[in-house]
C-alpha cells in the first residue's frame, strides 16, 4: 500500500513530477488565489480531501511503470540518502532558560533588529503600543502585542498570581543551535557534546533543513522544554519571527499563529485559543499561574502537605487546591485555525513538566509526599538524569530532504519515516537502573502502539497529564492517540551491560482515519507491514551500571481522583463526532466548511465556527458530557480544553474503562462506533475554550467548536464577543450562532 522504496526511477521521477504539481496548487491555496472548497469544484479533490488519480498531479494515480499505489503521504517515498537507522543519539529535550522577573527590568525586544535593548514589562491587558506594519500584511501600524485588547482578554487574577518567572521563545525558520541546554550531563545524553552546535537536521547525513522547511521554537533542534512548578507563575513570551510574507512557508503551514499550553488550568486569554492568533514582528505574553484545580474552594487554608510546590531548600510550600488534581506532564503547540496540523508537523510543539508536592523531580527526597519517581538527586526537584522526554511523530520529506506533506487529504496525513525527538529512528544510551519516559504522540493523524522488542513488562504510571491513582503493568501500551501522554517506567537493570532492546509501534495504518490493526510483535519485528513506520523506532543501549544507587520507587498507590460525590451534576451534554458537516454560518475569518463536523445534543452535525457558542457550562458546577463516534470507519481522540475529566463509562459501561484510563484525561479515544461519558468540573477561571478532534487534520477540516464559562466567575459579558485579528489590531464581533442548548 506504500510505494516501495526500490520503485523504479521512471516510476520514482513520475512521482516526483507529481509532487511538484502538487506543490504549485498548495502555493495556490497559500496565496488565496484559490480555496479547497474550488478544488472540489472543478473535480482536483474529493469531499474527502483526496486528489483523484489525475496524471501528472497525483502520486496516487495509476502509472506506465508499475500498478496503481495507494500512498498514505500522498507524495513520493521519503529518500533515507543512505542513512541507517539507530546510528544517531537521541537528543534529551532543550530545556528553556528561565529568568526571575522584577518589573522595570524589561524582557526581550519584539524589535529583532535592538535584539540587546530590552522590551517591555508585561501587564496585565494587552500591550498595544503601535510599531510600522510591512506593506505585504497591508501597511499602516500596529500593535506590538498580538493578544486582543482590553479588559476581556486581560491576564486573570494577574495581581494574584504575579509573575515570577520569565521565559522568552521566538517562532523562526530552522538554524543551527550554538546554545543548547539538556542540563544533563554528556554521559547521560548518549555523548551529545552540547558545546558543539546542532545543525537542524534530521540526520547528520540529512539535508539540513531550510528556514521555509522547519519553524520550530528558537528556530533550533532539539525540542524545547518548559519547567514548571506549582504556583510559580510563568509569563511566557512569544515572539513571532516568521517571514512576513504568508506565501514563503516552504509549501505548507501559515505564519500566524497561537499556543496551546495543553491542558493548561488557566484563563482562556493563555488557552491558545484557535481564533487568538498573532503575527509576525509581534508578541504575545502568556500568563501560566500554575494552580491545583478547586484552589479556591478545597483546602483552602493549604493545611495538606501533599498539595503543594517543591522549594529550593528541599521542601515543600504548601498550597490551597486539591492535591489529587497535580499535573506532570503537559506540552504546547500552534493552534492556529484551519493550519493547526501544518503548523504543528513544521515544528511548532514542545513539552512541558510540572512539578509538585508529589511528583518532585527528586528520587531521594522521602518526606511522605513525595513520590520519588525516577529523576536524579542533583537538584532539589526537576532532575532530569532519568527522567526523559519523548516526542514520538512521523514525518516525511521530498526528493531534496525537506520537509514536506499533503495538505489535500483531509482524512488525515501519514508520513513515512519515524522521528523521536525530531531525529530519524535514534539509539539512546541507559544505564541499569529505572527510567521514567514521558511519552507524547505528537503526529498529525497516526497512533502508536508501543511495545518493547523483548516484550518485557513496562510500568505505566500517568496518562496525558495526570498520574493515574495507581500504576498499570503492561507489556504492550494501549493505542495511542494523538496527543496522548503516557508516562512509562522501564528497569533497564535487568539487561546486561552491552544489551539492546528496542520500542516497536505495532499499529499498522493504511489511511490518517484510523488504524487498520494492530500487528504481533514477531511481525513488526520481522518487517510483515507495507507500513514503514511500523517496527523498531528507537533503540536503547545498555553501556553501564547506575552512576550512583537507584533509589526511586514505583509506588503503589500514586494519585488517587478526586472525590466528586459531592458535587452535584448541573447539566448533562452529548457531542457526537463525524462526517458530513453544515455550514451554518459564513464569516470569512472564523468559519470553516467540513468534511468533519461535531454535533451538539442531537443537532445538526456542524462544520467549524469559532464564533459559534455550543455550550455553556456554569461557573463552580459539574457536568457529565458525553463524546460520541459517528462511524465505525474512523477514530478520533477528543481533546477538552482547561479542565481534566474522568472517564465514567465506555459504550455506557463504566466495567469497559481500562486501568490506564481510570486516572484524570484531557484527550478521550473514541473507537470506531464508540462512546465515552466523562465528568467535567468548571472552576477557578472563565473565559472561551474549545473542544476539538486531535487528529489536526480532522480539527482543521473542521471538527472543532467553541465553548465557555459564563460570566458568574468574573466579569465577562454573556456571551463573549469574538477576536478578529489583523496586522492592524484585533476587532470584536458578536458571535455567530448561539446554540439554543449552550446555556442550560
């Protein structure tokens, strides 16, 4: 089903003709000059998103050379230039710098050229002191800060939780990086000298990658990592230093853009929310406060020592909220509407860890609240020596090496090639002891199946954020859903010194709607798939005993969930997922045409307006939601932004949640034909949020909708008017349809 690698070179050049017509329509389609709703109609594209088998533009199509291939990249093989896998390093994560911030000392300057001479403070609305705006986005001025004005969209509770901390990224095309930061040591990131600069390349023996290929925070590999802990609050600035121009994108992926903190517990004005994006030369100040859930109405008096922030002298600062609602392990990424999946696949996604009373970073520390899950003891929290990121993806590039992908298959694109870290297929060097993996799928539409080649047992310990009440051994990991986290322990000590082992994906795919099915581990590891990205994807060398004694724990008991018995259910809803979308409304900025849609409550099934309220939840109450699958032909991982669920039932029965989903979730499988009923509470910050597919070609094609907090938590009007920016500044609009059930 995949065009084999050792396809003639008739066959291959033909290909390659044909992704090259291919590339000037997506020039088109960049430039506006058309739509994909005029492909459509002059017969280029099913509703679906496919190019039909016309000659010399589609890959798909039947050739003189050889029989018709069904490719799920849409686009020629990805040429390997003679590069074997396993013989590159895993790059750790680069771990974002982190500055105290004290008010008059300035941050950095949105103005590249004064990078030396500092910005300005942040505060609490919108900055919007007025700079030149280039003639291509239409001349005049505009604001420096990206983020809508006023008291709406001000930073929450911004004197409560005053920064204290300053982190600066910039979103820019590909370089080399002369700073990086594992802030682990050499022998513990596979002999990376971190002194030496990393071209961004996904191979040392790969075409290095253009400025229009790869936009990735900092412009740099590998990706970046944010620290975090509880009550410290973060204001990230990000500035926007793509190119001016919509039109040089390398073929795929717009410069605006606006990051998700995924599954942050903050107001909307830092959700990301898809229609609050920004452009290039400007900023946009992100306030992370870093708060349990319920802080305002649970232990209120921070009497529990387990509901807290580590300090720097070992211990813990106690904190109001509720300890079963700590979080670990978050990420970010672009959230740009309609270009979401482009977006995130160029390079626009990193991680984020959280640290708590319970989960400190530090394996040492034994005050009866810490967990001392595998990290290192160096620090007081955030060790990061056996604590490791993973952000597992595939990707595909085209004859020259760049990066490239099919933005016409609206089923959801597949690459052909696999990536940990942004790396092709790496080894990575461990010693006999436990290692924590924080695990994310960061592909556009494939799941994973993970299993080690030995098939010995794996401990997981969190899925998405949150730590599940106890940990779940498993010798294979459930499918995988985009944008799912699954926290692993592996104990490489029962290796020996010179030992390999390797994660195998055992889920075969055909197309970007689902899996087609999971194969045995002898058979991903004896090559029986047409899908190349099935099999060994990252190896592990066992090269020595512990650097000092392993001390961490895998708990018996780790997270319990919140006990909501007592919270009553204010309102139950039901969202069902599928083909087939209306369009209802028609504003050019924030509506978008299906196939892919979300029905509310029985209602039609409706393509994506951000403008459109859906739902309604009340301020400080419960809800039970309902997430349906509106076929069997397809899987979806729903994604609720701001607030953590539990997972009542599957199909109606609560006897169908596995143990790895009995914790706290942000992203809810939904199999083929399937359901999930999930409670919901809404507290401590309002605002507008989304609820969306994480398959970001199916979100982006247009199965997203909006919903919010009413006004009783704060000082919002009902309902919130909808942003519309420009280079110029942003303007309000009333939203576009009020769903009769949104405010129950």
């Amino acid at each position: 089903m995949y065009l084999p690698r050792d396809a003639s070179k008739a066959r291959l050049r033909e290909a390659e003709n044909a992704r090259r017509n291919f590339a000037e329509l997506a020039s088109a389609l960049t430039k506006g000059e058309v739509t994909r709703r005029d492909f459509i109609k002059w017969g280029l594209t099913t509703t679906g998103g496919l190019l039909v088998p016309v000659h010399g533009l589609s890959p798909f199509t039947s050739s003189a050379y050889a029989d018709s291939f069904d490719i799920p990249t849409g686009l020629p093989p990805s040429p390997l230039f003679g590069v074997q896998a396993f013989t590159q390093p895993m790059p750790r994560f680069d771990v974002l710098p982190r500055k105290p911030f004290t008010p008059g000392t300035g941050v950095m300057n949105p103005i590249p050229a004064y990078p030396n001479v500092p910005g300005p403070d942040p505060t609490a609305q919108a900055n919007t002191t007025m700079q030149p705006v280039p003639a291509v986005l239409g001349g005049g001025v505009g604001p420096i800060e990206g983020r809508p004005p006023g008291p709406i969209w001000a930073h929450q509770q911004w004197s409560t939780f005053y920064p204290k901390v300053v982190v600066e990224v910039t979103q820019e095309g590909a370089k080399p990086n002369y700073a990086y930061r594992p802030q682990v040591p050499s022998s513990l990131n596979s002999g990376i000298d971190p002194t030496q600069a990393l071209p961004p390349a996904f191979h040392p023996d790969l075409p290095v990658q253009g400025s229009l290929a790869l936009w990735t925070f900092n412009g740099t590999l590998p990706p970046k990592l944010l620290i975090g802990r509880y009550q410290e609050s973060i204001l990230l600035r990000h500035h926007n230093r793509l190119p001016d121009d919509p039109t040089q994108n390398g073929g795929f992926g717009i410069h605006t853009i606006s990051t998700h903190e995924h599954n942050g517990h903050h107001g909307a004005e830092n959700d990301g929310f898809t229609g609050a994006y920004f452009f290039p030369r400007q900023f946009y100040d992100y306030h992370y406060p870093i708060v349990h859930g319920g802080y305002y109405s649970v232990n209120t008096q921070a009497t529990d020592p387990r509901c807290g922030s580590p300090n720097d002298a070992g211990g813990v600062d106690r904190l109001p909220g509720d300890y079963h609602e700590s979080m670990s392990t978050h990420w970010f990424h672009d959230h740009m509407f309609s270009f979401t999946s482009q977006n995130v696949y160029k390079g626009n996604a990193g991680m984020f860890n959280i640290y708590s009373a319970i989960d400190r970073g530090n394996e040492e520390i034994n005050d009866g609240a810490n967990l001392r899950l595998p990290s290192g003891n160096a620090k007081s929290y955030g060790n990061l020596d056996y604590d490791v990121n993973l952000m597992v993806a595939d990707k595909a590039w085209d004859g020259e090496g760049q990066l490239a992908m099919n933005i016409f298959d609206f089923d959801g694109f597949l690459g052909d090639v696999m990536t940990v870290n942004l790396v092709y297929k790496p080894y990575f060097e461990v010693e006999r002891r436990k290692y924590r993996f924080r695990i994310l799928n960061a592909a556009v539409a494939r799941f994973f199946k993970i299993s080690l080649s030995d098939a010995s047992p794996m401990i997981q310990i969190a899925n998405d954020g949150n730590l599940l009440p106890a940990p779940v051994v498993l010798t294979t990991l459930d499918e995988m859903g985009i944008a799912e986290r699954y926290d692993i322990i592996i104990d490489f000590a029962r290796y020996k010194i010179g030992d390999k082992v390797w994660m195998v994906n055992l889920a075969e795919h055909e197309n970007g709607r689902r899996p087609k099915e999971d194969i045995s581990l002898r058979d991903a590891l004896n090559g029986k798939s047409d899908d190349p990205c099935v099999g060994r994807f990252l190896e592990f060398r066992i090269v020595r005993n512990p650097t000092y004694p392993d001390k961490s724990q895998v708990p018996a008991v780790l997270c319990p969930n919140p006990d909501l018995s007592k919270v009553p259910v204010s309102a139950q809803r039901t969202f069902e997922f599928g083909r087939g979308a209306n369009t209802t409304t028609s504003d050019p900025t924030s509506s978008y045409f299906g196939p892919w849609g979300v029905k509310t409550d029985g209602g039609a099934m409706l393509a994506a307006d951000y403008g459109r309220i859906s739902a309604g939840p009340k301020f400080g109450t419960r809800e039970i939601w309902t997430l349906k699958n509106g076929g069997g032909g397809w899987d979806h991982p729903i994604h609720i932004h701001f607030e953590e669920g539990q997972i009542l039932a599957r199909d109606g029965k609560a006897s169908n949640v596995p143990a790895w989903e009995r914790g706290r979730k942000d992203v809810y499988r939904l199999h083929p034909g399937g359901s999930v009923t999930i409670t919901l509470q809404f507290r401590d910050f309002g605002g507008m949020f989304m609820e969306h597919c994480h398959n970001t070609t199916h979100e982006d094609n247009a199965m997203l909708m909006r919903w919010e907090i009413d006004n009783l938590g704060g000082a919002f009007l009902r309902p919130l008017p909808t942003p519309i920016p420009t280079p110029q500044g942003v303007t309000f609009v009333p939203p576009t349809e009020i769903l009769r059930t949104a405010f129950k």
